[in-house]
C-alpha cells in the first residue's frame, strides 16, 4: 500500500504506508535524508520519527531550518534535566521542559534553586555536551513507561492524560508522549538519561554549542492556581557562541529598560497587591498620561471624532446583544455577578455601549460616518500568571473609537486612519509595520460586503502603506482586520494599535441609518484604537526611552539646581518665571556634581544652574541630559526655545543641539 503526502513546493509524492517523515526525506533525496533533523506535518513540529498519513502536507526541518532552532533549545532543556539528575540525584522532579520564543524551561519540583546553582548547573551541562552523547527515540510500553515514573506523580498524569486524550498533545509542550494505536510511549534518551518525549530532537548533545541558564521563577502546574507551585527554570540555546552574546546583549539592554524597574525609580506608578493588574498612577505617572490624553484627543479631534463617556457598570445583557457576552463571559474573561436578581456587568470593550449611542437617535446617510471616541476604561479577568507591570493588565485604558459609515466611504476612511496612525507613532520614534488579515473560513456578514470591504482595504492599503503583511484567513468572524506592530528603539517588536471592520456588530444590535433611497441600512462599523491602550503604550513608550522621555512628556522638563543655598531664593524667583513649564528645584544642599548627577539619575532633560555669577548677570547657564552645556543664555529665549520643542514634540532636548 502506498499513501501521498504534499509537499512545500505543492508537489505530490508516493511513498510506503508506514513512512516516517526521515523516509519521506530519504525519497526526496538522500542528502536530504542524511541532514534530516525533524519534520512539519500540517505546520507542526514532529520527531522524524513520526509516521505519516495520506494528504499530510509535509516540510523537512534540518539545520538550515528556521524551526532548528527550536529543536535544539529542546534538547537543551533535556540536557538541562540531565544535569540536574546528575547533581541532585532523584530528590528532583522533572515535570515540563517546552522550548519558548526565546530559549526553553523546565518546570521541577522537590529542590530549591537559586541563581548561585546555575554555575554548577552548567558546568554539569557543558560535560555533557562534551560527551557528545547520542540522543535517541526510544518506545517503551504504557507499562514500563508507568513503572519507569513510579515516583513522578506529574509525569504519571501526562501518561494519564495522553491516554484519554485530554493532553495537551502538542510536541510543543515538550512533555507530551504517545502513539495510541500501539499503546506505545515516545522517550528520548541520551547516556544515563531518560525521558518522556514526543521530541524532536538534535542527534548529539555535542550540537548544543552555546547556552546559558537565564532565572528562576514559580508557576503553577498546568498553569492552573489550584494545583502545586513548580520552580521554572529558564534558560536558552544557540548554535553558535556569538548568537548566545548577542542574545545576552540585548537582553541586558531589554532589562535596563525594564519599564517596572523605571516606573519605580522615576515614581510614575505602582501595581500594588490589593489591585492585580490594575495600575495605580501617580503624580508624575499622571503627568504623561495627561500629556498623552491631551495628544490623542486632538488627532482624535482632526479625524473627526467626538468625545463620549460610557460607564463601567452595566447590566450583562447589554454584550448579549453584541455577542460579546459569548465571547468574553464564557471564556471568564469577563467580570460579571448576580446582584437585585440581575446579572451586571464591567464593560470588556466599549462598542456595545458606543452602539447604544449611535442607535440613540435616528440617523440619515448624511450624517455619515459618525465617529464617537472615548478614553474608554475596560476590565478584562487575565489570568494572575500572566499579569505583568503596564503591559499585562486587568483595567486598562482604551484610546477607543468606533466609526459608523457607508460602505461606500470605507476606503477613503480607511486611508485617514492609517495616515493618522503613521504620523503618530513617527512623533514617538517608532517604525510602524501593518498586517492584514483577511476573511476566515468562520466569517460572518454577507459575501459581497466581504469582497467589497476587502478590496477598499486592499487599495487604502497599497496607497497609504505601500508594503504590509498579509495574514490569509485570519480576520475576525465579524470583519477583516489591520494590525499595527511597531518597533521599538531596541529593534522589539509590539502589536499596539488596530482598526477593524464589522458587519456582525450593526446586525446584532439591530443598528439602522436611513439611506438616500429611503430605506433602512445597515451601517458598517470600524473599532479602531491607535495607541492601543494607555496602559500598554505607556509601558513600551518607557522601554523604548530608557525613561528619557521627550521635554513634551517629562513629568520634570527642567530642574533648578541652585550654586548654593545663598542662591535658592533667586532659584524661586526664576521657576515663578517660567512657570509654564514643569520645574523643579534641587534644595538638597549638596555640590553641583551631585546635584547634576541626581538630575541625570532622574532623567530630567533640562538643568538651569543658578550661582553668584548668573544672579549678577540675570542671565541662565543651561545643561541638558546629553551632557551639552551653555552658559549665558536669557530667559526669555529659553523659553522660547522651549515652547516651540514641546509643542514641536521634538524627540531629544534641542536647545543645544
Ligand atoms: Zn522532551
Ligand atoms: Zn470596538
């Protein structure tokens, strides 16, 4: 018998029933066969072990594969595992151990870590890739697989699981195992070392050339607050020496930039325990999140958006009628209880409640498009785990905003909104890269209006954004989608900003305009929010400074720094005269370089130095962050100088540029 499988380049192959990804490779070619590392069947990563079925579409990974990479972290992490048997013996439980995005994990139990172990820890590792140990696929019985973790009881459960099916299953899960039909358990082993795998795997942990074991941290087995608190140890791997240093750079540059770290130090704001991710701002967190307000609500202004204000609180049927109730209450993301017999709710998205504004009143086509914005306050249950600093959020800050329009003005709207979006996130420095994402096989609404919508998109988009990504078939039911990923100073990428289309929203909520042939019409309904949200913003915006903000968002634009204490009051007298700007006086009485060093600390842009001489003279010696220095300058010019750079919004301190 003989079974076809497709391969990338959309050719058919013939090949035995029983093959395995290697013996597709092999009738490819035999070279390919011999660099065989794993495979991709159906876009999943495989062992190339792994037998494959009729209609299979399949890729083979070896070395030059992008997917290498993930191959090898994994075997790091079993190296990883092997080490730590190697030192501690059985009084360590290995459970999970999944490559990540930046390297891999294990998740243990039985042993207290710290960051002291890791050099013994890896020591142990290098000797093991020195042994250059063979790493082989291995079935055992579901009967010996079970003796064999006699003692594990997590390793037992992933048995367990497997059996009934209700494992994970993904070999990204690194732990998972398991071939039904044969009731066969997949394991991979290297010298003394064992473990329960569905792999793949490089061939020798000679290959493992650079690693490094990265920090310790706790999580919950399964993810799942009920069960035990596992220590995760995280760590990564490369090919090559030189790919672990550039790595280990970036990421120390990544943590100086930590916006937690910055938003303590500069005392901008605080997440405390009584409010898991729900951001507290203080004063001068307020600062920026004013200034902020105040910028979007004018580009809001110039696109044509009037600002609303919805409440929090409403009753739960208000997203049955959006279908948002489905989508967030059952998924527990929303907040929701029982009170006066009435199930209430906090607002997850603003649209139902913008909706409600549009439908408030009889609309004609001539009034189209509406646009209603608002700094709209949403509250989403995230999981605990997941929470983190600004970025990972329960109450979050939306720069919302929902266009009621014709169909025959989405292109044109379209436009303005992606031209807007650029020349904002350029005014922070950030590159901007859009993604379309187009119908899905789920889509809701009617054909043409997809076909029509689609093709307005595409032209806006080749107009105003020229290159973008395309995402086939990744749209949501409701509509196709633009996301807007920015790249930070850094070279990280966020997704932040979207606009959206909708046909499914106006249908539900029963939303009508009056058209020009006196019928009743269906609006479509654009969600867009450009910064995304103020919370997140804030939190990339403080990464991508260092906290060196702009002057136009400083929370402190210049601080004082008197000569001496002899030069305090004269230090007054000249904030009183620039007292449209946000200034500070030093009164510590230390020396200038201290006071110099404390501003540079606090990230200030701007320093006035106030001794004898520039009471005498009534002139300003000026300094900026840059370490740029100038003496002799008057008040009125810097001033000056100072209003055309905030409003301006100029990047850096220009002044003395
Ligand atoms: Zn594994
Ligand atoms: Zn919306």
């Amino acid at each position: 018998m003989s079974i076809e499988v497709e391969l990338p380049d959309g050719s058919i192959l013939e090949v035995d029933e029983n093959s395995t990804v290697e013996d597709v490779a092999y009738e490819i070619g035999k070279g390919l066969g011999d660099d065989t590392v794993a495979g991709k069947i159906d876009g999943e990563l495989v062992a190339k072990e792994e037998e494959v079925s009729d209609g299979d579409e399949i890729e083979i990974v070896t070395e030059d594969s992008d997917e290498y990479i993930d191959v090898l972290r994994h075997s790091a992490a079993h190296v990883f595992a092997q080490a730590l048997k190697r030192i501690y013996g059985d009084e360590v439980k290995l459970t999970i151990g999944p490559w990540t995005d930046e390297g891999f994990y294990y998740d243990i139990e039985g042993l207290e870590l710290e960051q002291e172990d890791f050099e013994e820890i890896e020591e142990e590792m290098r000797k093991i890739v020195e042994e250059h140990l063979e790493i082989k696929h291995e079935k055992l019985s579901r009967e010996k697989a079970e003796d064999f973790f006699e003692d594990n009881e997590y390793k037992r459960q992933i048995l367990e699981e497997e059996a009934s099916n209700e494992g994970q299953g993904s070999s990204q899960d690194g732990s998972s195992a398991s071939e039904l039909s044969e009731d066969k358990v997949s394991f991979y082993k290297q010298g003394e070392f064992k473990d329960l795998c569905k792999g793949p795997h490089v061939s020798s942990t000679g290959e493992i050339e650079a690693f490094k074991l990265l920090e310790i941290a706790g999580a919950y087995w399964r993810g799942d607050e009920e069960n035990e608190m596992l220590t995760r140890i995280y760590g990564t791997a490369f090919p090559g020496e030189k790919d672990l240093e550039d790595f280990m750079e970036k990421r120390r540059e990544a943590e100086k930039r930590d916006h937690r770290r910055i938003g303590q130090e500069m005392d901008l704001f605080s997440v405390p325990e009584h409010a898991p991710g729900a951001p507290h701002y203080h004063r001068k967190g307020m600062i920026i999140r004013r200034e902020l307000e105040e910028y979007i609500r004018e580009k809001n202004a110039e696109l044509g958006y009037e600002e609303v204000w919805t409440p929090e609180l409403n009753k739960a049927n208000l997203w049955k009628k959006t279908g948002h109730y489905e989508a967030f209450k059952e998924d527990g993301e929303m907040f929701a209880w029982e009170q006066n017999d009435e199930e209430y709710g906090l607002k997850p998205m603003n649209c139902a409640n913008h909706s409600h504004i549009f439908d408030s009143n009889t609309r004609s086509y001539k009034e189209l498009p509406i646009k209603l914005s608002e700094f709209g306050t949403v509250n989403r249950n995230e999981q605990s785990g997941e929470l983190s600093g600004l970025l990972r959020v329960r109450v979050m800050t939306q720069d919302d905003g929902h266009a009621y329009l014709r169909k025959d003005q989405i292109e044109e709207e379209v436009k303005a909104h992606l031209e807007k979006i650029i020349e904002m996130y350029d005014e922070f420095g950030f590159d901007v890269n859009f993604i379309m994402e187009t119908k899905p096989g789920k889509a809701q609404g009617p054909d043409e209006l997809w076909d029509e919508a689609e093709s307005s998109l595409e032209n806006a988009m080749d107009e105003v954004v020229g290159e973008y990504e395309v995402k086939p078939e990744e749209g949501a039911f409701y509509g196709p989608k633009i996301g807007v990923e920015v790249e930070d100073a850094i070279g990280r990428e966020w997704q932040l900003g979207t606009v959206q289309l909708d046909f499914v929203i106006p249908r539900n909520y029963g939303l009508k305009y009056q058209g020009e042939d006196n019928k009743e019409h269906y609006p479509v309904m654009i969600h867009r929010a450009i910064l995304g949200s103020i919370e997140r913003f804030m939190g990339v915006m403080i990464e991508h400074f260092a906290g060196d903000f702009p002057t136009w968002l400083a929370p402190e634009q210049v601080r004082i720094l008197p000569v001496t204490d002899e030069n305090k009051e004269y230090a007054e007298k000249i904030r009183e005269e620039l007292s449209d700007l946000r200034i500070g006086i030093e009164d510590r009485s230390w020396t200038v370089g201290k006071k110099i060093q404390a501003a540079h600390d606090d990230n200030v842009p701007y320093m006035l130095i106030l001794g004898d001489d520039e009471e005498e003279t009534q002139n300003l010696s000026v300094r900026d962050r840059k370490e740029r220095e100038e003496d002799g300058v008057g008040l009125e010019e810097f001033r000056k100088a100072l209003k055309k750079e905030t409003e301006e919004k100029k990047l850096e301190p220009d002044f003395l540029a």
